[in-house]
C-alpha cells in the first residue's frame, strides 16, 4: 500500500511538471518575440477609405445589473453608422428582456441599426444563440461582446485591418478588469487571467502554435465561421472549439496584446467557481473532440504537443487534487519505506516555472502603470495567496474535468455579474446569487480539516518535508469554503 501511495503521489506531480515545463516554453517564445520583434505588438489603427459592414452579436441571458451599459457603450464605436449593425441575441427570463427592448427603441429612434433578437427556447445556450443569430447577421465581419464587457470605442478600427491578410480569420483582444481592486477574489482572478493573456497567448502565436477565440472581446471573419462548421453546443467552450477547427483548416488568429478590452471579473465565489467549472469542463470536452483531429492533421509535431497541453490543461487540476490528498497518508508512508523525502526537491522546478510565468505576466508586461517597485510587492504578497485557492479550487475544477473526459452533459451556466466597478458597490440582496448549496463546499470544508490534520501529523512524527504543501492546502479550501457559503447567504 505505501509503495501504491508513493507511485500515486510521483505520478501526480510528474504530470504537473511536464504541464509546468510546457507553460515555460510558452514564456521562452514570449520573452523572444518582444526582445526582437517589439514592433508586432502594436495595434493597426489606420484610416481605410471603404469601411467593411459588421455585424455586433451581443449574447445576452439574465443580465439585468450590465446589459444597458453594455449597449451604450456599442453604440459609441468610432466607426460610420451605416456600416454596422448591432444584434442583441437576448435569450433571457427575467426583468433584462423588458430592458434591453427599452434600450433598442431607444437607440432605433437616434437612427441606429439595432435590432433585439429573441428565441422561444434557450437551446444550445450560447452557441445556440450566436447560430441563430449568424442567420440575420449581414456582416463580412462578426464581433462579439459579452454583457459584462465595455468595450473601447476604437475596437473595430483597431481590429478590422488586421483582415486585410486574407488568412486571417480572428482577431482577439486582451481582456482588462475593471474591478480588479475590489477584493481578494477579483485581485486573484486578474493575476491568473493575465498570464493567458501575455504569455499563453501571445506566446502561442509566437511560437506558431494554436491560440484560442477567448469568446468575447474578438471579432470573427463570417466566411471563417462558416467554413469551420459554425457554431457547435456539444461543449461547454464553444469559442475554444471553434476557434481550433477553424485554425485546423488553415485560418489564422491574431491576438493583440497592446489593446485592452475591459471587462468586470466576478466578484462573488460561487459566481467564479460556475465559470471556472464551465471553464474546466469545456476544456476537457474539447479535449476529448478536438485532439483526435490535431494529430491526424498536418500540424508539426511540436504544434500538435502544444495544442495537446493546451487542450488537456484543466487536467492539471486533477494531478493537483489527487497530489493533495495522497501528500497525507504519505507522511507515514516514506516512513515505513524509508523513502528520502529530498528527492522530491526534483518537481520544484514546477514551482519555479510558475512563478517565472505569473512574474513576467504580472510585473514586467506592464499592464498597469504602476511603478516596478510597487507591481512587484503586489505579486510577492498575492501569489502564495493565489497558489493556496487554486489548490482550494481543485475539487471543484476536478469534478468539471471528470464530467467533461466521461461525456457527462451538464447546462451552460452564466456567470453573473453586478454591475462591480469600485470599492463602494457591492452586491448584497441582488439577484442571481447561488440559492443551492453544491456538495462540494462541504467536501472543500472537510479537505481544510483532513490537510490540517495532516499538518499534525508530520508535526507529530516529526515529518515536516509537506508542511508547507497541507498549509496552503488548508487555507486553500478553508477559504475556498467559507466564501462560497458567506456569499451562498447573502441571497
């Protein structure tokens, strides 16, 4: 049983090390690419004589707290009026229905082409929605924003010459928060979500390899769209699927770096944990229908590594889930076999990869202007404290991978937001908030108990090599729980 143990626990941390190593080679590619090509970073914003017509597909479904500042901010676009129109595909329930048709009147009337799009039924979620939308859409270009975005009024001039290469087919934009100084959570959230916006991104298209439609924020050639199959809901991230079968069929993304969509993270636990788990999950559907299709296409096989890490990165969640628990009863276990615990000192180079990672993302790309010294306390004080509820989140992000590698089907579940933009707004009595109690709060609850008894047992037995491990464990999930049961009752 010990020898099982120890295989368990090596194996583990071996997958995250190779999930960590590839990470690193995403950051060489970065490093290089803005050490010699500086100049490819920057956005086009060039005048053009002949302006494309676009078509602004907005996905909306139960947003009454954003979907007004949402569409006034579209309707600011420094771009001809008769040259685009906006399409609110408006699947909501509720109040936002009776809204949004209120802001579309009101726009029509100033002479906008603005239409409010609604269906019978919500199938297929959101890609249901863009799909059925694609059918009224007269746009040569697509783009798309979801409710919490605010977009700036330059995007499309920004975006569209990028689509006089006639292999491109999307251009991404970098996500911004608004709200990233509201609390702990959004700080967190932003600390992760800009290191796939520098480094994966970017990196990936550095290195030539598959970068990804981040589902807002972009803006899609129709013949791209529709060459690649259209939109498809047999997972739960069509914006990663489509964007793969359309690269697997020649068509090219550009990402840019340099221009920032902003956007409000959410600012409540169990509105982050429904996105992470339909992030998590989608991610492992795709993996499961799309890396068949990578290997047997014409990709190098350096290519088809990288999209396979990319594919299989929620995973990652999983190795870390179950290093976690086997860390416990391995504290006796190396015991019993007289096992030298300093040969895991091998698998901190995960450690080190990460860090390089999130420390480039975070204090040299220059997000934010804000002193070197300053960017750089900010990170030493939030990464121990990001590590520990990622660690926290892997229960949660685990059961989403399993669902998604078995095929389980589960509903598209929108993340809510509020409407958050600084320190005085909060979201207490508003609707949207969590009203079921998922069993996993209370298993995360359990978790911090188990690694705190794992805390005193190696004390006990005078075995401190996972000390520090079950620390950040049981913050991790202690914290992960009492959020999400402090924000399950403000209902």
């Amino acid at each position: 049983m010990s020898y099982i143990i120890l295989i368990i626990y090596i194996a583990a941390l071996a997958y995250i090390t190779i999930y960590c190593l590839s990470q690193l080679h995403l950051l060489y590619h970065y490093k290089k690419n803005h050490w010699y090509k500086k100049n490819d970073f920057q956005n086009l914003t060039t005048q053009s004589d002949s302006f494309p017509f676009v078509t602004i597909q907005l996905p909306i479904f139960n947003e009454m707290y954003v979907v007004e500042r949402l569409i006034d901010k579209v309707v600011e676009f420094d771009y001809p009026k008769d040259r685009y129109e906006i399409h609110l595909l408006d699947d909501s329930t509720d109040e936002t229905l009776e809204i949004s048709q209120r802001k579309v009147n009101e726009y029509k009337a100033k002479g906008f082409n603005i239409e409010l799009l609604t269906r019978e039924d919500r199938k297929g979620y959101k890609a249901g929605a863009l799909k059925e939308g694609m059918k009224k859409a007269k746009g040569e270009f697509i783009a798309i924003f979801d409710a919490d975005f605010l977009p700036k009024k330059d995007f499309l001039k920004a975006t569209i010459p990028h689509f006089k290469d006639e292999k491109v087919g999307i251009v991404q934009t970098r996500w911004e928060h608004i709200n990233q100084d509201y609390s702990i959570i959004t700080k967190l959230q932003a600390l992760q979500l800009n290191v796939h916006f520098t480094v994966e991104q970017s990196g990936r298209k550095a290195g030539n390899f598959m970068l990804q439609f981040n589902g807002t924020a972009g803006i899609w050639r129709r013949e791209t769209i529709e060459d690649a199959g259209g939109w498809e809901a047999d997972t739960l991230t069509e914006d990663l699927d489509l964007s793969y079968r359309a690269q697997l069929k020649g068509w090219q993304i550009i990402y840019l770096e340099k221009f920032g969509s902003p956007a409000e993270l959410p600012a409540e636990m169990n509105g982050l944990k429904s996105q992470q788990f339909r992030w998590m999950k989608g991610g492992a559907e795709n993996a499961r229908k799309l890396l068949p299709k990578v290997w047997k296409s014409q990709l190098n096989f350096s290519q088809k590594i990288q999209a396979t890490s990319h594919l299989m990165s929620s995973g990652v969640f999983l190795f870390v889930f179950v290093a976690g628990v086997f860390s416990v009863p391995l504290i006796f276990a190396i015991k019993s076999l007289g096992f030298d615990s300093r040969y895991f000192g091998v698998f901190l180079i995960s450690l080190l990869c990460v860090i390089s990672v999130y420390y480039v993302a975070n204090v040299q790309a220059e997000l934010k202007k804000e002193s070197y010294g300053k960017m750089l306390l900010k990170f030493v004080l939030l990464f121990p404290i990001f590590l520990s509820l990622s660690m926290g989140l892997s229960l949660h992000n685990t059961v989403a991978v399993i669902q998604g590698y078995i095929g389980k089907k589960s509903p598209f579940i929108r993340t809510p937001k509020f409407n958050i933009k600084g320190l005085a707004d909060n979201f207490n009595k508003r609707n949207y908030l969590a009203r079921k109690l998922p069993w996993t709060t209370i298993v995360e609850g359990l978790l911090a108990i188990y690694f705190l008894g794992g805390i005193l047992g190696g004390l006990y037995i005078d075995n401190t090599a996972f000390l520090l491990f079950h620390v950040l464990l049981a913050f991790g999930f202690g914290t992960i729980c009492f959020y999400s049961i402090r924000h399950f009752r403000m209902k």
